[in-house]
C-alpha cells in the first residue's frame, strides 16, 4: 500500500513538472517571437543612417580631428541609410539637421549647407558645405559635424539620429619667393630672404598658424592681424622689413647698409614675389655657405599642420604655371612680368556642373612633381573677393564655383606660383576665366550654353547642295573644325573629333584615310580607288566629343574638275 501511494506522487509531481516546463517554454517561445516580429518590424518599416563617404580628402590633426579643407570646397559628404520602404524625407519636418555645437538652430542652404535626398536612389542623402561656410570655419575651432535625425515622413516616429566628427582646417600656406643670400663676411654665411605668405590667405584660412621653424630653430606667432600681418617673438638674427631693395644687374640684395649677394645659380630675391603681402622676413643663420647647402622653412598650425619648403645655397629659378581646361585645351593667362600666353589674353569661359567647373594647373617643363600654390577671387583681385586658396601636386585640376543657372555667367581670378624644393620659387601667373553651367539636351547629346555647334572651313552644319563645301577632286582635301556654343562666338577648345567621308549613307571607298581625330580633316583619293564623281554629293560626317558627350553633324561635299 505504501509503494502505491509513493508511486501516485511521483507521478503526480512528473505531471506537474511537464506542466511547468511546458508553461515555461511557451512564455519563453512568446517572448523570443516578440522579440524577432519587433526586429523585422524595427529594420522593414523604419529608415536609418548606417554609414557616410566623404567625397574629398581628409587628414588628422594633432588630436585626431578629422579634418576637410576650404580649398576641396564645395565638399559634399554621402550618408547612406536603411531604407526599405524607399521613404522620401521633407527638411525641417522628417529630416532635421544642424551643428553639433549648435544643434537648436538649424542650418539652412542660406549659411552655405545644402541638404538634399537622392532623388533616384532615396537611400542616399548629401549634404554639401560650401567655400564661404568652411573657409569661416578654417583652424578646427568649432566642429562643423552635423547631426540629421530623421523622422516617419507621416507620423513623424523618431527614427533616431546620426553623426561623426568633422571640422575644416588647410595645411599652412608656403613661405614664397624663399632664396639662399651670402652676406659679406669672409667666409661667406648664408642668410636667408623669403616673402610671408598673401594676406588675403592669412586672413580668411590660415589665422590659426602657431609657429615658424628655421632649420630646426622653432620660433612662436605671437598675432595673425588683420589683412593678414604676422608677429613673431623675433630675435637678433631674425628680421621682418619691408624695405629690401634689390639691384637688377647684380640681383644683390640691400637692407640696413649690408649687401647679401647671390652664392650660386641663377635664383633672384624679389620682395614681395608671387603674390607675397611685401613684408620680407630674412633669418641670418650664422653659418657658413657651402655648395648645396639647403635649409627648412616650415610654418606649423595650432592642430600640427605642417608645411615646409626647402632652400639651397645654389638654386636656379623654376618655370612658371600655365594653365589647361580638362579636355586638354590651353587657356590664355599672363606670366609674372604681365606678358600674354597662348594667344592675346581674355576671359576662358568653363563649362561645369552641379555647381562645379575644373580649372587645371599645368607645372613648368621637367618639373612634374612641382608644388603648385593657387588663390581664387571673384571677379578681381581683391582682399574682399578673395574665395580660397590651397595647393596642388604637379598637373592637377581645382573646382571653380560654376552656377546651377542655365547660361549664368559667374568670373573669378586664379594666381598660381611654382614652388619645388630646392629651386627658387616661379613668378606668379594670372588666368581668368569664367564658368558655365553645360545644358543637356534629352538625347544625351552634347548642349553647352544651349547646344553646341561646328563649322567645318566656316559654314554650318546642314549646307544646301547648291552651297555645298566644294573641292577639285584631283587635289588634297583640307577642312578645319571648330566648335561653338550656338549662344557664343568664342571657339570651344579640348573637343575631340572623328570624321568620315559619306556616299549614298555608306562610308566612302573614295579617300584615305576615311576617318580621323584631327580637327583638321585632310584627305586625297584613295590609292587605286576611282576618282570622285563630280554628279553626285558626298557627306561629311562630323563627331565632336566634349565632356563625355557627343553630338553628330553633316556637311554635304561636292567635287569639281
């Protein structure tokens, strides 16, 4: 009787143990099915922020700032989202934005930051910076990080928000016109002159500069006052003058009753050379000159950007910047004595987009690594139209503002120096141009201002037969191209052509060669082909290529005896 009443309560507490456990893993497959419908809930009816691209280059600071420059503007950064449900976004509704430091306030496109979501791909959003909010933001003093929350674009549910840190900071400008003197003394010590950096760069990008090293020597920038005027702590051997004079037939240098002479090459002091603010600094290094000597010049900034230039005891004088539109066009400019270059000098006209054109800075003969220092104005040289100013490495393109407007003109004024470690600084060369929006026709063909045009030996496409270009068939054939924007009457240059010879719809057997790339289309009757009839009109089919774009024309041609 016993062992059967045991038995019963096993079996009783067996029962209530399996009814436990089940009760448990029930509540726990509910919580564990909750969990997973509150995930795919969470990544399929919601948007989010996963990742971000800057488009231009980057560097770090001292202190790990992440930093962009003035001179890459305008700079665009990609945030790529989540977005399943491809939601489309309203500003200041959706999607909210503003500075980190300042995030109650929103920043609006009128403070230089455009907000936009890609209108084919609605997992993108780009905000761009432009030149007059970064350059205002230059040094690493505040951050220019945004943070975009983004909302249900009907509900408005808090999707949440996402940033990164970011500021705006240019490497220091370079010491310009630096040369390697020799004083009087017996023996010779080297003595060094160089111009401080322009003023307008000093005063709008580069206030934050914290010292200057002279071969080793740190010596700190005690003020960067406006326009632009340096002060260091100084010392006996370090002297900033405005009244150097140099003697054209000897290039030696005067200051304060001493003469400083050339040691070696060809390398001529010229104070206030490629643009400088005219205030000269010399340093007396003490030592004696040697053949090859060279000494570094650096300027350091307060988040421990450095530049640095090299001067040599016998350095000769490098060639000057020219200038070239990205099709490979060049450009007319003047050099450092105001002389005219390829052509008489007037304003190049750049076709861009999306706010961008390209100007590119070509380095003298056999110096293709050479350092090419630039500055940017509006309209004219002026301290108040200044717009940026930065540094590229040998052949190189920079963004020129260009306007969104159909046939908008906006002009700007790009000096631009040589610099290569070693030689004596160029002289400063003077380009202006002015930038165009390109206008794209539907077909994808080629549209500038509003659609390009060619003429072929001076007549326009679509020539009557009675009008024809007309040629002896026994003789070579020679035609010029040139392209214009049907707006303009100023030749397009950088475009690339292909041509064929045309006879009833077919390429021509007639002449060889029957195409080419040339915008000079020269050809004669092909070697054992029959003549050219002098009954019937041939076509000459024009391709110019611009940008990336093409656009097709047809001149009709006929032969006589």
């Amino acid at each position: 009787m016993r062992q059967i009443k045991s038995s019963v309560f096993a079996c009783v507490f067996l029962l209530l143990a399996v009814a436990c456990f089940l009760y448990s893993c029930s509540g726990i497959s509910g919580s564990f099915n909750n969990d997973v419908h509150e995930y795919f809930d969470l990544m399929t009816n919601t948007a989010a922020i996963e990742k971000h691209e800057v488009a231009s280059p980057t560097q770090k600071g001292s202190g790990g700032q992440l930093c962009i420059s003035s001179a890459d503007a305008p700079v665009s950064v990609s945030y790529y989202l989540r977005n399943p449900k491809r939601f489309v976004f309203t500003k200041g509704q959706s999607l909210v934005y503003g500075l980190e430091d300042s995030y109650t306030e929103t920043v609006s496109e009128a403070d230089g930051v455009s907000v936009s979501q890609d209108l084919t791909d609605p997992s993108i959003i780009y905000i761009e910076y432009s030149a007059d909010f970064l350059r205002e933001r230059e040094g690493g003093f505040h951050p220019i990080t945004e943070v975009i929350n983004l909302k249900h674009p009907y509900s408005l549910e808090d999707f949440g928000s996402y940033s990164f840190p970011l500021y705006c900071n240019s490497v220091p400008p370079l010491m310009q016109g630096s040369v390697c003197l020799a004083d009087n003394s017996s023996p010779n010590k080297a003595v060094l002159f160089m111009n401080l950096p322009n003023p307008d760069s000093l005063k709008y990008i580069h206030k934050d500069l914290a010292y200057l090293r002279i071969d080793g020597r740190t010596i700190s920038i005690e003020s960067l006052q406006n326009p632009g005027t340096v002060t260091f702590t100084g010392g006996s051997d370090l002297h900033v003058t405005s009244t150097p004079v140099v003697d054209p037939s000897t290039a030696d240098v005067e200051y304060s009753g001493q003469t400083y002479h050339r040691f070696e090459g060809n390398a001529v002091f010229s104070p206030g050379t490629s643009g400088a603010s005219g205030t000269t600094l010399f340093y007396e290094t003490g030592e004696p000159l040697t053949s090859g000597k060279s000494y570094v010049v650096e300027f350091i900034d307060m988040m421990g950007f450095t530049s640095a230039v090299e001067i040599n005891a016998s350095a000769n004088q490098i060639g000057e910047v020219s200038y070239e539109n990205t099709g490979g066009g060049t450009l007319t400019y003047k050099d450092s004595l105001l002389n005219d270059h390829d052509g008489t000098v007037s304003p190049n006209t750049i076709y861009g987009e999306d706010g961008k054109a390209y100007l590119v800075l070509v380095p003298p003969a056999g110096h293709p690594d050479a350092v090419l220092s630039y500055r940017v104005y509006r309209n004219t040289e002026t301290t108040a139209n200044f717009l940026k100013s930065g540094t590229v490495t040998g052949k190189n393109a920079i963004i020129i503002p260009c306007s969104t407007i159909p046939n908008e003109e906006q002009t700007y004024v790009i000096k631009a120096y040589a610099h290569k470690n070693l030689y004596m600084d160029s002289g400063e060369s003077t380009c202006t141009i002015i930038t165009k929006p390109f206008v794209y026709s539907g077909n994808g063909a080629i549209s500038l201002a509003d659609q390009i045009t060619v003429k072929a030996n001076g007549k326009v496409p679509s020539e009557t037969v009675s009008e024809a270009l007309s040629f002896n068939k026994s003789s070579t054939v020679n035609i010029s191209l040139a392209a214009y924007p049907v707006s303009g009457s100023d030749s397009i240059t950088g475009v690339e052509w292909s041509w064929q010879l045309l006879l009833s719809g077919l390429e021509s057997n007639k002449a060889s060669p029957s195409s080419g790339s040339s915008a000079a289309v020269s050809f004669s009757k092909a070697s054992g082909a029959e003549d050219f009839s002098t009954t019937e009109i041939y076509v000459l089919r024009v391709t110019a290529t611009y940008a990336g774009c093409q656009n097709v024309f047809f001149f009709n041609v006929k032969f006589t005896d």
